[in-house]
C-alpha cells in the first residue's frame, strides 16, 4: 500500500511539473503568431530570416505607445527593436511568450515584470564588433583631419576662391601619437582599443568614476579625461553612467580634446556638451545617439551641427553594416528557434 502511494506521489508531482511546463512552453510544431511592431529599424534589403515552423508573421513599419497592446494582443512572438514593453502593457499581453529585440540593449522591456509574467526576453550581442569600431575610427580621422569642414566648403565653391593651390581655415592634427581614453572595456571597447594602438595611439582604458581602487590595465577616471585627446564612449547605459559626461566631467577634458559617443545618448548631458563647444574647451565631438531619437529638430545639438564643422551627428547608424546586421538578423531567427525548441 505504502508503495502504491509512493509511486502514485511521485506519477502526479511528474505530471504536475509537465502541465507547469506545458502551459509556458509552446508546443513543438505548434502554430505561433508572430508579431514584429517596428520592422523599419532594420534596413529592408536584409529582412529576419523566417523561422522553420508553422507560423504567421506579420510586420509593421512603426508602432506607437498607444497601438502597441493592439497589435500584439494574440502574438505569441512579438519582435521589435525599441517599442517600450512596461509591466502595464505586457500584464494585457497573456498569450505572449517569447520578446525578440532586434539590438543588444533591453532598456525598453521592464525585465523584472517580463520574468514575474512568465514573459522570455532574448537579445542580440556582438553583432556590431566590426563596424562600431570601424565607425569610431572615421569618426577620430573626421575630427582631427577636419574633414566635414573643407567639404562643406567644396559645397559652396570656396577652394575655386582661393589665391592659392590651398588654404588652411581648419585644424588638421595627427592621429598617430594621439592619446585615445576608452571608457567601457567590453568587445567594442577592446576592439577600438586595438585599431588604435595599431595607428600609433597611446590608449587608456577608464577605470569606472569614483572607484576605491583601479584595476590591472585601467587608468582612474579622471586621469583619462585629463590626458586624453579624444575620448569615446563604450559602456552600459545604467544609473550610474547617466549624463556620465556633463558640465563637471567636461571641464576636467583637455583644452582641445574631442569626445566620441557611439554608445548611448543620455551618457551624454547634451547641453553641457554644447556649451564645451561653443566655449571652445573641446575641439569637436562625433556622436552617433542621442537622448531622444529621432531627436526633435529644434535640437539644439541638431541645430548646431548646421553651423558647427566640427560638430558630427550620424543618426544611429554606426552598428549598421551589411555584415552586422545579416549577422544581427540570422541570430533573431536563431534566438526565436531555440525559444520555441526548448524554452530557452
């Protein structure tokens, strides 16, 4: 009897934790509904590869705060890149199983709610190693060689003007030589560091603000602000690397310094950045995020450009090669794949 009642215990804990399963798990071969609400954030000529199951897929261009519930009300798969999913929002969502983000950041998901919910959310890392530090790099020739200058010029016909074979209204310094602070020691970090060094840079990886000691191969904070010429940025974006370069941080950059962001926009207190180069305590700067994207056109960042040579605004694009993002693409089916073949 005793075992009976042991056998039986042990039948229904195994059912009970397959039925647990079953009801978040999908089911292998099963249907899914596959929603992607903001497809125009990859470039249209290197789509998602389809997934090899039953599924329908639907894309939309763009989709607002208010048609996001809408839209992935019945979606068992929803992929998107920067559509915000709060606790709110995917509390009305209980078909929904897997978020797909087509980038590495996951600022836009409430990750806490996402777990609580039974909600997966899958990202994409280091898909971009090549080309972000390949457009870090540009953006260091830009800055030092002046290039956005004497072309603008070319625009409006101002070499046919002069007396001589050439003039000289733009600065023009050496890359090699140049001391490059990286501030984030990750994949992208490491790689600009690398490009670097072989093009004759003395390269200084920062240690992070305001800590008690600093690591092997690291150089304190401010030390790096302080004998840089160009600084770049390559960490997280978290509370603590919020408006990281602001009117305090900047003052401590050498006269004549340039700054990088090729990161996140808010790593950056836009204003305080203006106003260093109006000031002309920094040189120029190169960013490729801002704050608020698309930023407003009344920026003032975005309003300065027009005049400032050396003020370089690329909207978002440095991660952007055709080999990033095939590579990018390949790995959402791959993530949505293994999601739906194992949970995972």
């Amino acid at each position: 009897m005793m075992k009976s009642a042991v056998v039986f215990t042990a039948l229904f804990l195994y059912a009970i934790s397959h039925i647990k399963d079953e009801l978040y798990l999908p089911k292998q071969g099963a249907f899914m509904k596959i929603v992607f609400l903001d497809s125009t954030a990859l470039p249209p000529h290197l789509p998602i590869p389809r997934p090899d199951f039953d599924h329908e897929w639907i894309d939309y261009p763009y989709t607002g705060a208010e048609q996001t519930v809408e839209r992935a009300k019945d979606a068992d798969i929803v992929v998107t890149s920067k559509v915000i999913f709060s606790r709110e929002v995917m509390e009305q969502l209980p078909k929904l199983k897997l978020i797909a983000l087509t980038a590495t950041g996951t600022n836009n998901i409430d990750l806490i709610a996402a777990k609580e919910l039974g909600i997966r959310v899958k990202n994409v890392a280091g898909y971009s190693s090549v080309t972000v530090p390949e457009h870090v790099l540009g953006l260091i020739f830009s800055l030092k060689h002046s290039l956005a200058g004497w072309y603008r010029d070319q625009l409006e016909g101002k070499w046919g003007e002069s007396k001589q074979f050439c003039y000289f209204d733009y600065p023009i310094t050496d890359i090699r030589g140049s001391v490059l602070g990286v501030v984030g020691k990750g994949c992208l970090g490491t790689e600009v560091g690398r490009l670097a060094t072989a093009l004759g840079m003395k390269v200084l990886y920062a240690e992070h603000r305001d800590a008690q000691s600093c690591r092997e191969g690291y150089t304190p904070f401010d030390e790096v602000l302080k004998q840089a010429d160009i600084v770049t940025l390559h960490c997280p974006l978290t509370e603590h690397t919020t408006n990281l370069i602001n009117k305090e941080t900047l003052s401590l950059f050498k006269k004549g310094a340039f700054l990088i962001n090729t990161g996140r926009g808010p790593l950056v207190d836009e204003q305080a950045l203006l106003d260093a180069l109006k000031s002309g305590h920094l040189a120029g700067a190169a960013i490729d995020v801002m704050i608020k994207e698309p930023p407003e056109k009344d920026n003032p960042l975005i309003v300065a450009a027009k005049t400032m040579p050396n003020l370089l605004i690329t909207p978002h694009i440095a991660w952007a090669s055709d080999s990033a993002v095939t590579t990018l693409v390949n790995k959402v089916r791959d993530n949505i794949e293994e999601f739906v073949a194992t949970g995972k």
